[in-house]
C-alpha cells in the first residue's frame, strides 16, 4: 500500500517522499520537492483582501471618426500618459531585430524548440480514448475543445519564425511591423486553441503528505484521491529505472496507462494523406480492458474512481507535452498531478493566463539573446505557429472537415508554406497580408459591457482579454509576471489605436503574495467597470490616429527597409588565392619561378545557400555548399525534407529563357569592355589572358622600373584571371537559380561584386549598374509573385469552389431538413399551447368553484360545531326522575296557594 512521509532539511527545503509501504527505508522511496499551496491545501493561507485593485471604471474613450461613425480607444491603468516627444521612447522599444543589426546579437544556426508538440507513440489513441470516455467531464472543465487539438501536428516555416522572433519587443511584449504593434491575446488563445478563461488559479506544485491526506471541516477531502494514485503510479516508474535520479518519460507514462487490449496498429493507413494527422472523427469507447483492469487492481484503485482516476493522469501527460511544456524534455512533471487531479474531479481551471506568460517569457528569452539560437527554448511554440497561421497567413488550410477550434485548421505536416529568408522577413515585417480583427468577438451593433457579475461568461472572458493587467505563472516559490497590454494593438479587437504611453512598472517575477495579486487582479469581476465592444471593422489596419503614425514612424522608422541585409547576413568565410607560384610548381617542380605577389584575401559572406568560388588548379565552379534550408527540417513526423515546388512547365521554359537572354546581355555587355594596352615589358610574362570576359583597366603612372613592370603585369593579369573565373562562376550561379529564389542570392552577389571594387585597377562600375537593374526586376517580380501567391490556380480553385458548393449543399439540405423538424415542433407546441389554454381556463373554474364550495363547507362545519355544543351540554345535565317531578308539583301547588292568600291579605285596613 502507498505511503507519503513529509521530511523538512537543516536549509529549510520541504520534500515529500513516496514509499511502496510504511516499512520501507526512505532512501528506497521516491523524494519531489515541496512548495507553500496556494489552492487545495491544508495550509492554505486566507486570500487578503485586494486593496489596490483601483480597475478603470472605463476601459474605452470614445472617439469620432466622422460626423455619424464613432469608435473607441482602449485605455490601461499600468501605463503611463504618452509623452510629449515621442522619439525619446525609442531606446526603450528595442527588438531582437535591432540588437542584430546593431551587431550585438546573431543568427547562429536555426532555434530549437524542446517545447514544441511532437507526435509521441500511443499519445493520439489515448486522446481518442479520452475523448470518447471523458467527453460530458471534458465539456464541463471548458476543455474538450484544447484536448482535441492535441490530437493534431503543427508545422512550421524556420525562416518566418525568425523574422518573428527578429520583431518582437521585449519591454512591451508585443510584435512590431512597419503597420504599427501586434501580439498573441488571450482572447487569441481561447478562440485558436480553446483554452479556457475562468476558473480557479494554475497553482502547479507537489503536495505534502498532510494536504494528500487531509480532510476539511466538512469531512471533504483538500486534494482529491486521484492525486495519490498518480504519484505511486510515478513512485512505481521511477522505481523500475536503473537510474532513478532520472525523471519519468512522457513514453512510459503513456505506456504504463493506455495499453488496450488488443493493441491498436497505428491509424496512418487511415489517416489522410495531406497531412498525416488523424480523422478527428470520436469513436464509442470501449469497456475496460483486461490490462486496465489489471493496472487499476494494482495500484487499489476503487471501482468508482476509475474514470476521475484515467482521466487525471492522461490530463498530467497533456499538461506536460502540449498546454505548458518545460525544461524536462519529454518527461511528465509530478507537479502537475495536484492540479489534474482538480481537473478530473470537476474543478475548472484558468489555463489561457500562464499559458500566455509561458509564451511571452519564452519569447523574450529569444529577443534578450546574443545568440538565440544557441539554447533550446522551452514554451508551448506550437501555439505562435497557430497565431502566425491564423493573422499573418503563413499556413495552408487544411480542407478535410474537422469540428475542432480554429488552430486545427492549419494542422498537419506540411501545413506551412515556403518563404526565402528575405520573403519571410517582407511577410512579418511589412505586415501587409495581416488578417487583423480575424479573431475578435463579432458583435451585430456596439455592445457596451457592465462588469456587474451578472455578465455571460463569454462576454466576460472577452471584456478580460481586453483590459491591461499582469500575467503569471507559477515556478515553485515565486510567480513569473509579464505585462499584458492590449491597448497596445486595439485593432485586434477592433478599435481605434492611439499612442499607447510608457509602463509604469516593469516587472518580471514576483513573490507568492504579490503573484496572487496580480492573478486575482487579472480575472478580477464584478468590478463595475464598463466597456464598449465594437462591430468587425472594415479595415481594422487604417483605424489609427495621425498622432499614432507620426509617434511609429518615429519609434519604428526604416530600420527594416534599410538593413534588411543585415538580418539575413550570413557567416564569414575566406576565400584565399593561390599564388600563380604554387601552381608552377605543381607543373615544373617550382624551377623558373617569376616574381610574383600574393592576390589579397577576400572575405565573402555566405551561408549554406550561398555560392563558393573554387579557385583552384586554373578551375571555377559556382555551386552550393549544401542546399539544406531550415524550413525544410524533418519535424517530428520524420518525413524527408521537401523541395521547392517546381513551376509549370511553359512558365519554368518561359522564364528560364528570359533569365538566359538577360545575362547574356550581360555578359557580352561586360565582355565589350576594353582592356587597356599592356606595357610592352608584360610580354615576359607566361600567363595569357584567357577569352570570354574583360575589365577595362584604370590608367596609371608608368612604372619607374622594369622588374617592377613585370611584377605588376603579371599580377594585373593573375587578377583578371580571377575576376573572369569569378564572374563565369557568378553568372552560372545567377543561371542555376530557380526564378522563385531569385532574390535569396542578392547579398551573396552584392558581396561579391564590393569584393571585384576592392581590384582599383578594374572598373566595374557597367558590371554594377547591370546588376542594379537586373535584381530591380527581381523584386519586382517578387512582389508580383507575392500579391500572386494569395490567389488560387485556375485548377486549384475551381477544386475548391466544387468542394466547398458540395459541402455547402449538404450542409443547406441539412438544414433544410432540421427547419423541417423544427416547423412540426413548433406545430406541435402550438397545439399544446392551445390544449394548455383551455387547460387552464378549466383551472379557473374549478378553482372558483372549489373555493365556493370550501366556503360552504366552511359554514356546514360552524354549524356542526354549534350542534356538537348543545349536544354536548344535554348529554352533560341529564333527565329529570319522578320524585324531582312530584316535588316540583308540589312546591308549584303550594306556591298557588300561598299566592292567593296574598291576594286575600289587606294589611292596611
């Protein structure tokens, strides 16, 4: 049988341990650290009374676009007023873009993400399973909808990821584009992944042994039963490893509770093939299996806690791997046991507010880095691969119907599309194909909002997302604490942004005292405060004041236009020539050696896409170092690494001999250039200039000597050599490039073209402005091919359109025959109104005549009572008997006698 001990250190550190019986040695159980509860605990201190709450009593000011339009700007009450000059914010809105144009931070290599979901064995048959058994519970808890989405795999493109990361702000957690700020919502987490806004505080910490055990003044218990089962389940895990200082896997904990009998095949035969993901369809769950069954009786588990039982531990392993995942890569944390356990037992819990202050450290962990990418970062990512799906476009929608919430639509693999480092960057920072209010609650006419706790719970949820507070989330004995600003970008939720002020107080981490205040603070209700919450906008993006653009164009400013280069730089390598010296003497075993100087080291920048000049045994080629992109990476569906869709093959033709007929004109534009007369002392030198390519020479003082003569004409014609060879491998570089990817090149070639001006004796000022005008046609079609690629293909969309009409179809026959239903409901229920009319018509009267009678009856009974009094008094006297009678006659003789003899008496005569 289980056993919990409490053990307090000299330090005064708290560890509960877990032993398989009371007779065990403690060193042989298993020791978690212990933390002050702050919810479902015998030592539970009474919440203080908030007394610094001071909520706005309006949370919008209103404001007139016109003479009949009017909208609302959002306030906060933990910023400070604007300032007057609004430049002098500027070094307090740094991004992580900036540090790196700045040069003090770099991409070194692509971000790694621990907490990013994975597909883990048995984890989706055991959602499914949960699904169909806990589904009424799961609705309750307001979570059904976030555990379906974990059903599902969120891909992603590295490069737009990056230019996010390159844009966010730390001090304001938000995203800055050239349009003005944005950032991830609560709302935005309640509408994408369903994660519930209400409830009871995230209070994730190990219980002791008295709160495991303890019960309340009404006998309840603190923590429910379930919570001890799924440490001994833990106890018993660790038990079995080898090294039991090592934490449990997700793997096994998977393992140890969902193992059907039979066992389940991977559903992949089933699953469609677009996106490897589930149907998503819930199937009637099954009864027990033998080896639940079995796993139930070893752990003691009574009958009637089976379900809370299954349901709390498969809820610890969601905790884990999809809502709020940690350091610990791929283990279960036994501090989230106490707070499944509340889960499984009915009590709901406000799950979007850490899961946005996970997000918003995680990313400003990112954006304070000199090198990001090099650490993993730990935070729900998966959740940002949504928003980015979701507002900036970034993910194909998925088209197999699926009932989930909005984040399912952009799920499975490949589900992201394909951006060049430059185009990712143009996507995010220009921000022009931004769905802005695409996730705000959608209201028929302004609806203005009063905070008197008799609101939905809806309009509740809403009117919190949109009031500035502070976020927490709880590590062990402190809060992590990060501003919420949604006044910062009001046109998500549909109003009108102005310029948003400085916070007043930054700060990151607090106490548990302080962290409870803050919470409470956050979901604070029945506050009396109002709020007005618009219609959808038309275009949400123009609701801006003329102050708001003159404050962002001086805050934001061209930083992107103009260092755009610097964002996607990539390494330093050096290409170092040979001497012409160390040629010969491969040839002629280095006899006869001519005076020679070293070419001077160039330095060109390139990354793994970039080309490398091989400049070696009077060779040139232009190739690719490895064509790896970080886009492209196997995600955790293992799946080989995509290729670029390649075009069509008339426009592939077509633009392919456009590109060739481009650089050769060029080519023979550059070629036309005259070399200028060689002195006559060059012809002692062995080196001929090789045909195809020449560079007209600057002029120059005749040398003074001639050994210097030949010195300089045989490094004059070594660098043209190398120049030619450069260009060659140049323009095969520019010709081996796909049209689409065009652009991703210009750097390299820039690069490489300041390297042919760092040769003063070469102008090449007609080779720059060729390449000025050919990459000015390349971002030209870049943007024609970005406005294009919003749209459909005639084949594409013409699929679509038919499957959305056969849906539509379906879905309208459906709704006919539900109208049907309803129209014989309503039949029928005027029916019964009508019965129910004369119903009661008929209660009228037999009321009335039931109290008529109840007064008469009320009359018959005084009577009786009457009746019942006289009967009573005659029963009490009795009759008369004959010796009474006699004697009365006699006495009445008497008395007539006696009266005539006062008749006859005259006493006065």
């Amino acid at each position: 049988m289980i056993y919990f001990k409490d053990k307090s250190s000299p330090s005064g550190e708290n560890h509960l341990i877990i032993l398989g019986n009371q007779n065990q040695p403690l060193e042989k159980g298993t020791m978690l650290a212990v933390y002050a509860p702050l919810i479902g605990g015998r030592n539970v201190s009474p919440w203080p009374r908030l007394t610094n709450s001071s909520p706005l009593s309006e949370w919008c000011q209103e404001t007139s676009l016109s003479k009949n339009v009017k909208a609302w700007i959002l306030r906060a009450n933990h910023h400070e007023p604007p300032r007057h000059q609004p430049s002098d914010d500027f070094a307090h809105l740094c991004t992580l873009g900036r540090s790196i144009i700045e040069g003090d931070a770099k991409w070194d290599g692509d971000l790694r993400f621990t907490g990013e979901f994975r597909y883990t064995k048995g984890y989706w048959e055991w959602t499914e399973d949960v699904l169909s058994r806990c589904g009424d519970k799961l609705r309750h808890l307001k979570i059904y909808d976030a555990v379906y989405t974990s059903l599902f795999t969120y891909d992603h493109n590295s490069d737009i990821v990056k230019a996010f990361c390159e844009a966010w702000c730390p001090l304001t957690n938000t995203l800055h584009t050239s349009a003005g700020e944005m950032s991830i919502s609560l709302w935005d987490l309640h509408e994408l992944v369903g994660l519930p806004m209400t409830g009871c505080l995230y209070d994730e910490v190990v219980p002791s042994a008295l709160e495991l055990t303890g019960v309340d003044e009404k006998r309840e218990r603190f923590i429910p039963r379930s919570c001890k089962y799924l440490l001994y389940a833990y106890h018993l895990l660790q038990s079995a490893d080898d090294d039991r200082c090592s934490h449990v896997s997700i793997d096994k904990w998977v393992k140890f509770w969902y193992n059907p009998s039979p066992p389940r095949k991977e559903k992949k035969t089933v699953r469609p093939k677009s996106t490897h993901n589930p149907l998503g369809d819930i199937a009637t769950h099954e009864r027990w299996s033998t080896a639940e069954d079995a796993l139930f009786a070893k752990l003691c588990i009574e009958r009637s806690l089976k379900e809370e039982v299954y349901l709390a531990a498969y809820l610890a392993c969601w905790l884990c791997l999809f809502v709020l995942p940690g350091n610990d890569v791929n283990s279960i944390r036994p501090s989230t046991f106490k707070m499944a356990s509340l889960m499984a037992n009915g009590r709901r819990v406000n799950l979007a507010i850490p899961v946005l202050a996970s997000i918003y450290e995680g990313l400003n962990t990112i954006a304070t880095s000199p090198k990001p990418a090099g650490r993993s970062h730990s935070f729900p990512i998966h959740f940002v691969y949504a928003w980015l799906a979701c507002y900036f476009k970034t993910h194909y929608s998925v088209w197999q119907e699926l009932r989930g919430p909005k984040m399912t639509r952009f799920s499975g693999e490949g589900g992201a599309k394909y951006y060049e480092p430059r185009e990712a960057r143009k996507r995010i920072h220009k921000a022009e194909f931004v769905s802005w209010a695409c996730n705000m609650l959608v209201k028929a006419e302004p609806f203005k909002f009063f905070d008197d706790g008799r609101a939905e719970e809806l309009d509740h949820s809403y009117f919190v997302a949109i009031r500035s507070s502070y976020l927490t989330l709880r590590r062990g004995g402190r809060f992590i604490v990060e501003p919420y600003s949604p006044h910062r970008f009001g046109r998500q939720f549909g109003y009108y942004q102005d310029v948003p002020g400085t916070l007043k107080y930054d700060t990151r981490v607090a106490s548990l005292e302080e962290g409870l205040c803050y919470w409470r603070l956050c979901v604070l209700s029945k506050s009396s405060s109002k709020a007005w919450f618009p219609c959808l906008p038309a275009n949400a993006k123009k609701l801006c004041s003329e102050a708001y653009k003159a404050w962002w164009a001086k805050i934001h400013g061209t930083y992107f236009d103009d260092n755009i280069a610097c964002l996607i730089r990539p390494k330093l390598i050096k290409i170092t020539l040979r001497r012409k010296k160390d040629e010969d003497k491969q040839v002629d075993g280095g006899k006869n050696d001519p005076p020679c100087a070293l070419v001077p080291p160039i330095v060109i920048e390139c990354d793994s896409q970039a080309a490398v000049v091989e400049v070696s045994k009077g060779k040139c080629s232009s190739h690719n170092v490895a064509d790896s992109d970080s886009s492209n990476k196997d995600r955790h569906w293992k799946r080989q690494r995509k290729e670029a869709t390649p075009l069509k093959a008339a426009e592939t033709n077509a633009s392919q001999s456009s590109l060739a007929n481009f650089v050769a004109e060029l080519e023979d534009e550059v070629q036309s250039i005259d070399v200028g007369e060689e002195s006559e002392t060059s012809h002692s030198s062995t080196m001929t200039p090789p045909l195809g390519m020449g560079f007209k020479r600057k002029q120059s003082s005749p040398p003074a000597a001639v050994s210097v003569l030949k010195g300089e004409s045989f490094l004059f014609n070594y660098q043209k050599e190398f120049l030619q060879r450069l260009w060659s491998g140049l323009i095969v570089k520019i010709s081996n490039t796909p049209v689409d990817f065009r652009s991703s090149i210009e750097d390299d070639v820039y690069l490489i073209l300041e390297s042919m001006k760092s040769f003063q004796k070469f102008d090449v000022s007609k080779v720059e402005e060729s390449l000025n005008m050919f990459f000015a046609k390349v971002r030209a079609y870049d943007e024609a091919r970005s406005l294009s690629s919003e749209k459909l293909s005639q084949s594409l969309h013409e699929q679509q359109l038919k499957e959305v009409k056969a849906r539509l179809q379906g879905v309208q026959a459906k709704a006919s025959e539900e109208a049907s239903e309803i129209q014989f409901v309503m039949d029928e229920l005027e029916h019964v109104e009508e019965d129910i009319a004369v119903l009661k018509g008929q209660r009228t009267n037999l009321r009335a005549t039931l109290k008529e009678k109840k007064q008469l009856n009320h009359d018959t009974q005084a009577k009786v009572h009457e009746i019942e009094k006289d009967l009573a008094a005659l029963e009490s006297t009795g009759p008369l008997d004959d010796a009474i009678v006699q004697n009365l006659e006699s006495s009445k003789a008497n008395l007539g006698i006696l009266t005539e003899d006062l008749k006859s008496l005259n006493p006065f005569a």
